[in-house]
C-alpha cells in the first residue's frame, strides 16, 4: 500500500511539470525502497509502526529524516503527511514516518516515549537500512513539532525511555533504553508547542492538551516535564522553527520564547517568522520561502549533506 502511495504521489506531482521534467521526476519512483508498518513499539496492547522510504541501490549511509504527524495529540495518522517526507526525498534523505499513541489509546507521556522509542529504532536499524546515524534529522508540525523538539531535546534521563527495546537486546544484562542515548544532527520544527503547560491554563489552554493529558493527578508536574523550553542547554541539537506571527492555535510567542532560551544557551538555531500566517494553510509562497530556509539551515548545520544529493 505505501508503495502505491508513493509512486501516486510521484507520478500526481509530474503532472505539474513540464513533459521533460515529468519524466525525469516520475522515473524517481524506481529509486526508492519503501517498507511499511513495521513494528518498532508495543506498549498498552498498541503495535506503534513506522514507514521506511530508503533510496535503492545506495552503497554509502544516507542521512535520514525521522517525520512526526500532528493532530494536537488526539488525531491524524502518519499516511496524513506522507507528503512532507518528498522534499527530504528529493535532498537525498532517506525517511521514516512514525505513528505513535494517541490520547485515546494512552494519555500522556505515551506519545513522547513512543517517538523517543522510534529514535531508538532508527539507530538500532541503521545498519540494516543504511541509515547515516551522524545525519538523523528530526521533522514535525504542531503537536509533531512538539514530538520532534521532545525527542531530539530529551535524553534517557528524563525518564522516557525505558521501554524503548528494539529485539534483539540482551533484556537480562542491560536495559537499551537507558544504556544508549542516540543523538539527533538536526530538528526542523513547524509551529509546535514549546510550552504544554501553557496549553493547559489561562488565556492560552487547549482542549486538546487537556484531553491529553486527562485527569492524571500529577498533570501539571508531567505537563512541565514534557516542554521541551525546559530542557534547552549547550547539547540541545541544532533546531529550525517556522512559525506564522497569526497563529491562534499554538502561540508564536512561544517559538520566540523557545529561540531566545537556544540563544542564551549558545544553540544553533533559526526562527523564521512567516508574516501575517496563522496555524499553518500557508500560501505557495510562503511554502517555498520556508522550505529554502529549511535546506539552507540543514545543509550549514548536518555534516556532509551536500553529498547526499540535490538541494534544490
């Protein structure tokens, strides 16, 4: 099914082009390995599954991007955005697009420690699918914007991780979940929530922060665990967030308040500030403005990208 997904999506963008171009970007379908619904958690009775989309026939480690759907936590599914892995694709990515928990079937932190799980899958597997595990990126909207800052900020010591088994660990001598900390070369975050505890209260709360967090006693403690705002520090990952200044539903301020936290710890970072754009819907416009912005970061900030393909 998702190789009937990609090569639609491939040959319904040809269609945009010019018949020479066309031909040329329809016959990318034949260089990619796609590898669906496999298996990387279980936690609650829930398979979590993940999609690999790999370049074929590569002899050298691709740098791969790990994508992250939204939905405020309580929705959408990782084929919703399927769509987002096509410009990492066409830089020469490889990608992996996650699902994860939602509310419905574990309030939180089950999403965190699912995606901080998937991370831990991507570098167990690396040499099996020919990921580059120096050049793991991290991408998400919204509340996968929030995922993606959780899970290249966090490490085994917060405590998200210790479920994060990948089969073929010895589980009687060592827990992986703690014994390794995979670390992440970049975070391309769009508009995700830097604060959930400011989701949760006052003028800025959200139904669905308080659906995922539920009416767990220790809501507020776990609500501060889970900001990524409250982990930045000289090891934080290079991190870009593009953010509307309109946005009613996730706070700019927080994306301002985020960058100027990475600032003050010597992070790299970017905040680029779409004028006038609300929770996304950006025009092309401002999509193809955003999206040079994101390569351009990228390929200062990742080793060696310039070797994994076309930029443009």
């Amino acid at each position: 099914m998702q190789k009937f997904l990609l090569v639609f999506l491939l040959l319904s963008a040809s269609l945009c082009l010019a018949q020479s171009d066309a031909a040329s970007f329809t016959a990318e379908l034949f260089r990619y390995e796609v590898h669906s619904n496999i298996v990387y958690h279980v936690a609650n009775n829930y398979e979590a599954k993940l999609d690999v989309y790999k370049p074929a026939g590569m002899s050298q480690p691709t740098p791969v991007v790990i994508v992250i759907h939204g939905g405020g936590w309580i929705a959408d599914t990782k084929e919703s955005r399927v769509l987002e892995i096509m410009p990492y694709l066409q830089m020469g990515f490889a990608a992996v697009n996650v699902e994860y928990r939602l509310a419905q079937v574990s309030l939180a932190p089950a999403a965190v420690e699912d995606c901080r799980c998937a991370l831990h899958w991507v570098f167990a597997n690396a040499k099996k699918y020919n990921f580059d595990s120096a050049r793991v990126v991290l991408q998400g909207g919204s509340a996968g914007g929030h995922l993606v800052l959780a899970t290249g900020m966090l490490t085994p010591a917060a405590g998200f991780d210790h479920e994060c088994y990948t089969g073929e660990d010895n589980v009687w001598s060592q827990n992986p979940g703690t014994d390794k900390d995979p670390r992440v070369a970049a975070i391309v975050n769009w508009f995700g929530i830097a604060d959930v505890l400011e989701e949760l209260h006052g003028p800025n709360a959200k139904g669905y922060a308080v659906a995922w967090l539920g009416d767990q006693p220790n809501a507020d403690e776990l609500a501060k665990r889970l900001s990524p705002i409250n982990y930045v520090n000289r090891n934080t990952p290079p991190i870009v967030t593009i953010h509307g200044d309109k946005d009613a539903l996730v706070p700019y301020q927080q994306s301002v308040r985020l960058h100027k936290a990475l600032d003050a710890a010597g992070v790299i970072n970017q905040l680029y500030t779409v004028p006038g754009a609300g929770h996304g819907g950006f025009s092309y416009e401002q999509n193809q403005k955003s999206w040079a912005v994101i390569r351009e970061f990228l390929k200062k900030n990742v080793k060696r990208l310039g070797d994994a393909g076309p930029v443009e």
